[in-house]
C-alpha cells in the first residue's frame, strides 16, 4: 500500500476519470495498470488563483476505515460508577470511554432529551423566552447540538481525534467526515447522532437523568463521593465529571459560595458578522463561479490590534445566526448550519481576546460580571428581548447608527442598534482595526452587504475551574474532574470530547 499526494482542479475533482488519470500519472503507470485506490483525505486550497483539491491518496490494498470498538460492549452492574454532569460533547465522549473501560457512566443533564429539546428551541424563537435548563446551550448534546457540527481543532496532540471522528460515524456521522480536513456534520443530522449515543450508552448499562440540575456536590472526608440535585436528591458514584459548559454561571456560584477553587482566564468576546454567501465565495474563489463545483466557501482570519487577538471564530457558511442566550436578561448570538449550508447567508463570529488587565476589578467573577454586563447591555439595545441588536458593517466602521438594516438570516428578528455604544471602547477600537485588515486579506469583507450582530460572548468561558496536571483532579476535592469547556480545558465539540475522554482515562481503577 502506497500514499500518495495529489492537487486536482475543480473540475478534475469532479471528473472520477479525471482523477483515476491524475493518480495513474502521480505514480507513472498506464491507467490500465492501476491498483485500487481511495481518496483519505482532502482540503480545499484557494490561497491561490487556481483553486485546488489537495488530496491523500492510498494506492494498493485499500484498507477498511478502523472502527471503534465501543457498540460492542455490554452491561456490567458491578463496576466503578462515574456521574457525569453535562451531556454535551465532553459528557458523552466521557461516558463512551467510560463505557469502553468498563466503567458505568450516569449522566446528569439539567435539560432534556434531544426529541423535548427541539420543541423548546423553537419555543424560544416564537416567544422570545428563554427556559434557563432547555436552550441553544442546555439539554442533551448540550451547545454542539444545534451547532455547525465542525469537528477541526488545533488540539491534535490531546487524544486521538481520528476516535472522535470514529465514534460520530459509528452514530450516523457521513464517513466522508474521515476524510474531509474540514469536516462538519450539520445541525439537522445532530439530533439523531447524539440520540444513538444515547440508545449505547444506555444498553452499555449506562443511566440518564434529564431534567435534573445539579445544584451541589456530596463530600465527605475531602471526597467528592457524588452529587446534590436541585430537588435535593443525592446521586452516589465513585467519581465526578462535571463538564457542565461555559454558561453554566450556577456552577461557578456554587463553587465560589463554598468557598472552592476557580481562577480567572482570558476569553473574547466580539460580534457576528454576516454576508451574503456568493460574495464570500467571491472573494474565496477569485470570482471564478465555482459555485457549482465546490462547497460554499469558509475563512479564517487572524489579526493582531494593540495586543489584543481578533479572530474570526465558528464561521458557518451556507449558516443561520441563532440566539444563544442561557436566561432571561440577555443576548448573545451564535451560528449553525445544516448538512447542505444553504441559507445563501455566510457568518461568523469576529472576537477580541479579553484578558484580566482588560476590566475594571479582581478575580473571575469581574471577568464573568463584566460577559453578562456586556450581554445585558446587548438585550437593552434590542429593546429588552433577544431581538439582534444589529448594525450594517460600514455604519459600525464610521461609528455611525444604522438608519437601514440589510437583510439577516437570524432566527428572529435584527433591531438597528448602536453596537459601538453597546460594546467597551477597546473591543470596538479592535474589531474596526480588525475589520480593515481582514479586509485587506479578503478584498471586498468590508461592504455595504455585511451586517453585524451583537453579542458573541460565548466563545469560551472566562472562568478555569482548576485540576492537577496529573490525575486531572480537583486541587481541593479528591475525586472530582473538571471538564471541557465550561472548566476551561477545550474550546469546540472535538477538543470537548477529547477532553471527556482523558477525564475518565484519569480516574484510578480499583
Ligand atoms: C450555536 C452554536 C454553534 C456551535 N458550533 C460549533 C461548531 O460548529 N464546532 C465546534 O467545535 N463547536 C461549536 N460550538 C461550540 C461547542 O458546541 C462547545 O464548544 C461544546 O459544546 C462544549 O462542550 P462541553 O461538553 O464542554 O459543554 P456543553 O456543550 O456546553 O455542555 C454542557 C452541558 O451541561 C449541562 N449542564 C449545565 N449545568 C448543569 C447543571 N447544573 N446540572 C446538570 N447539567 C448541567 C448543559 O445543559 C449542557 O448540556 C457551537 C456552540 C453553539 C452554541
């Protein structure tokens, strides 16, 4: 078996003879003479002119994709039990490995199963009225349910994400996601995908509490030996994986009330920037109407303005910008896309990195008081609801009020708001020099099509609950293991699960 490295044309691409010829000159042999072979991987290359597909290719005897081992384990009663709290990305990932160690993982999810979820999304949107337990953010699959499903991270060197990828395809991913450098499964095929890790977990001999806010821990002698629920219930285990995400603000409370450890970090915070996809594709593409042949187009852009990162983050093509908000009181936006990308809308998240030095007090809590002020600030200039306070990209450069908004595609409606008032001064110096550069990078960003929509303020939580770097747990509270994102150790669905992993790997088997 051999690998080998092609670039093809768009066209090429298309063309299965196209590439069976590229792959038979690559190797220097007559395409009659040519073993079998299968594409492992590919990207898209548009830095230059000349768009191209930069393919792996396995020549020879093709291997089958490796699967993971985990629908093949069974119940088991008597073995170690582990709570974990929070069912998103990290949770599951945790109860699957703790499944394939022999563990029993019971998972607590303050909100509801995917199926009861959904009606409450779409509740929201009607009502403007967000349910604190069942939202964007809560309920099962947690904030990567309805979410883009990309499932790229820098933090290869955390876990195995080829097992991650392995999974998602084992509950109906698209195997293409093997392949693809820039995989995303879509919001329309999550739900399912995270109701069959359900169905595993549960006949591994796994258990679900939804519903089911945990309000306290249970320790005893310096042990955390399980949790407290909101309706006083006490759930008993030999562990505790709290991977309760970044807007769980109950769960900093509860550690600062009994007086546990927490540590301030840096996060961002920013707007979404919409534009209409063509333009994106445009400007990716150079303007050669690949539409047709090639998948909308996506960007990353990084810049650096008087020591603070602005970047852009969880850029949907084809996406819809949704309202993330956690409680009643706030606005925060965030964007999701289905399988195909097709809303004809591309947005993305453009944030500026906050450090402590940046706000006005000590400590995590004037780093998390100065996100809901923010987030507060957002909810008043839409009128008191989560309307998108919103302002055209060229008015927000001017520092000028919008007096027409251009079109959006936010579940729900956009208001015309100020957002250079509403955001702190240095976010705003940064995101307008930001703007310029990106636009210099990307001739044609900045144009009187692009909207922007406030507040990106979730993109990674400002507060680290802290673990020791070698049994990961808790420095106070010996059997407790801080996790993903909301205990700041991930950033993303893939880097999430990774780390729900590497906390079961960590508890100590008897
Ligand atoms: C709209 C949207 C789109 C996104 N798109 C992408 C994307 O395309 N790719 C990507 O990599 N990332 C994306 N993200 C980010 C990604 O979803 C998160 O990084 C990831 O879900 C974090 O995983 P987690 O398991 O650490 O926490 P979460 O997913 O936040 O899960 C935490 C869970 O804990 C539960 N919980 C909270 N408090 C309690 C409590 N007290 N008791 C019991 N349960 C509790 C919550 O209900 C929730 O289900 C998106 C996020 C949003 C909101």
């Amino acid at each position: 078996m051999k690998q080998i490295q092609i670039d093809l044309s768009p066209e090429e691409y298309a063309s299965e003879a196209a590439v069976r010829r590229a792959v038979a000159r690559a190797l220097g042999v007559a395409e009659t003479a040519l073993d079998p072979f299968r594409i492992t991987r590919r990207s898209i290359d548009c830095r230059r002119r000349n768009v191209q597909y930069h393919c792996t290719v396995e020549v020879g005897t093709v291997s089958e994709t490796e699967m993971s081992s985990i629908t093949s384990i069974s119940g088991n009663s008597s073995r170690l039990s582990v709570v974990i709290v929070g069912a998103g990305p990290a949770g599951l990932f945790a109860a699957l490995r703790a499944l394939q160690l022999g563990m029993k993982p019971i998972i607590v999810e303050r909100g509801k199963a995917v199926e009861e979820r959904k009606k409450d999304i779409v509740n929201l949107v009607r009502t403007k009225e967000v349910n604190p337990d069942s939202n964007w953010c809560f309920g099962e699959g947690g904030a990567g349910t309805y979410s883009d499903g990309k499932l790229y991270t820098r933090s290869t060197k955390r876990g195995d994400v080829g097992e991650v990828l392995r999974l998602f395809v084992e509950h109906g991913a698209d195997p293409d996601i093997m392949v693809d450098v820039h995989a995303h499964i879509g919001t329309d095929r999550l739900p399912a995908i995270i109701a069959r890790m359900r169905e595993t977990i549960i006949s591994g001999g796994g258990e679900y509490h939804f519903n089911t806010r945990i309000s306290d821990l249970l320790v005893k002698d310096g042990r955390v030996r399980g949790v407290v629920t909101a309706a006083g219930d006490e759930i008993a285990a030999d562990a505790v994986i709290l991977a309760t995400g970044h807007s769980a603000r109950d769960i900093y409370e509860l550690f600062a009330r009994r007086g546990w450890l927490m540590e301030e970090k840096p996060f961002a915070l920013g707007v979404r920037v919409e534009h209409p996809q063509e333009l994106i594709n445009e400007i990716q593409y150079h303007g050669k109407g690949y539409s047709r042949l090639l998948p909308p187009a996506t960007y990353s852009l990084v810049t650096q303005v008087e020591g603070h990162g602005v970047f852009s983050f969880c850029m949907c093509p084809g996406g819809v910008i949704v309202p993330a908000a956690t409680a009643a009181g706030q606005q925060v936006v965030n964007g999701m896309s289905n399988a195909a990308r097709n809303s004809g809308f591309a947005n993305s998240g453009i944030a500026v990195t906050v450090s402590p030095d940046d706000v006005k007090g000590e400590g995590w809590h004037a780093l998390l008081d100065f996100q809901k002020a923010v987030e507060q600030r957002a909810f008043e200039a839409a009128g008191g609801c989560i309307d998108a306070p919103s302002q055209r990209l060229v008015d927000f450069l001017r520092r000028k009020p919008s007096s027409r908004l251009n079109k959006s595609n936010y579940m729900g409606h956009c208001v015309a708001a100020p957002l250079h008032e509403v955001l702190p001064e240095f976010v705003v110096d940064c995101l307008i020099q930001g703007f310029k550069d990106f636009d210099r990078k990307m001739r044609g960003f900045i144009t009187e099509e692009a909207s922007l929509l406030a507040v990106e303020s979730r993109t990674s939580s400002p507060v680290r609950i802290p673990r020791d770097k070698e049994s990961l747990q808790h420095p106070q509270l010996q059997g407790l293991y801080p996790c993903g994102e909301g205990a700041g150790y991930a950033g993303g669905i893939v880097s999430s699960a990774l780390d729900g992993m590497r906390c079961v790997e960590a508890i100590p088997r008897k």
